[in-house]
C-alpha cells in the first residue's frame, strides 16, 4: 500500500552491495557502515524538520518500484547511489524520468579515477548534479542540497 504523501521529504536511495559497507573493499569505499551513514542522515533530516527515509537493495525491480512508490508519495528529492546499477540499468534511471523526482547521484569513491567502464553511468545526465570519490561525506553534502531546495520551496 502507498503511504501518505509528505510534500517535504527525501528519499536516500542504495543500491546492490552498499549494505556491506565497511567491510566491502575498505581500502576503495572507507570503513564507514551504511548504518552510520543512515543515522547521520536521519538526525540531520530530523534537525532540518525534513523527512527522511533510507532504503537498500539488492534488486533491481525493487529500486524502480521503491521509485514508483516515492512518486505517489510526493517525495521532493532523491539522494541516489545506483551503485553496479549505474551502467547497466536503464529501468531504474527510466523510472526516475517518469517520476519527475529531483535527484543527485552519489558515489562513494571516484568512478572516474578507477576501470574505464565505471565512468560511464546512465544516471549523470538526469540528476542535478553528481558527487564523487568523498566517501560517506558525499552523502551529507547532497542531503544538504535537497534540504536547501526543499526549504526554499514554499
Ligand atoms: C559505487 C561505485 C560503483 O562503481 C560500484 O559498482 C559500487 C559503488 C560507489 O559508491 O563508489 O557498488 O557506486
């Protein structure tokens, strides 16, 4: 069932393996767990009076349903890291088009820095704006952008 519309809330959105944060190659995505990074996020949403929800999967029709959903919710932004889903899955970046949702895509490392293949995502050419290669920080950063223009929208 579709909840409630909230006119002023974000959608923090990881995809596939994210959800082994901190122990997943530490040396490329730092030691931070998904769970930490989660909480700051929630408690700066919470300061800013800004709902907030995170979700993680591994499964790619449930990210494009999960979209679908924050499109009848009325969600203002998305944070977005596609994780592996960057290049290859045109459902989910077909399904932030359809929704019309604002988003910033966030990696954790560099993927420009590291395989040549990894620099080419589906979803920079759709998002606001991309935030690269700071880790768990890049998170906050984009948060504050959503925040920001959610609280300027009256
Ligand atoms: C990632 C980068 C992707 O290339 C990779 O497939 C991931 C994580 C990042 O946050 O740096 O799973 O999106």
């Amino acid at each position: 069932m579709t909840k409630k519309p909230k006119s002023k809330s974000v959608l923090v959105l990881h995809g596939p393996n994210l959800n082994l944060l901190g122990t997943r190659e530490p040396g490329i995505y730092g030691r931070e767990t998904l769970e930490l990074i989660n909480r700051r996020l929630l408690s700066s949403a919470r300061e800013a009076g800004i709902g907030l929800e995170c979700f993680q999967t591994n499964h790619e029709g449930v990210m494009v349903d999960r979209v679908q959903e924050a499109g009848r919710q009325g969600v203002g932004f998305i944070v977005l890291n596609p994780a592996a889903f960057t290049y290859s899955s045109i459902a989910l970046r077909d399904a932030l088009t359809a929704v019309q949702i604002p988003f910033i895509e966030v990696h954790l490392s560099n993927i420009h820095a590291r395989e040549p293949w990894r620099a080419q995502s589906h979803f920079t050419a759709v998002a606001v704006g991309s935030i690269l290669g700071l880790g768990g920080r890049g998170y906050d950063l984009a948060l504050d952008y959503a925040i920001a223009r959610l609280q300027s929208r009256r």
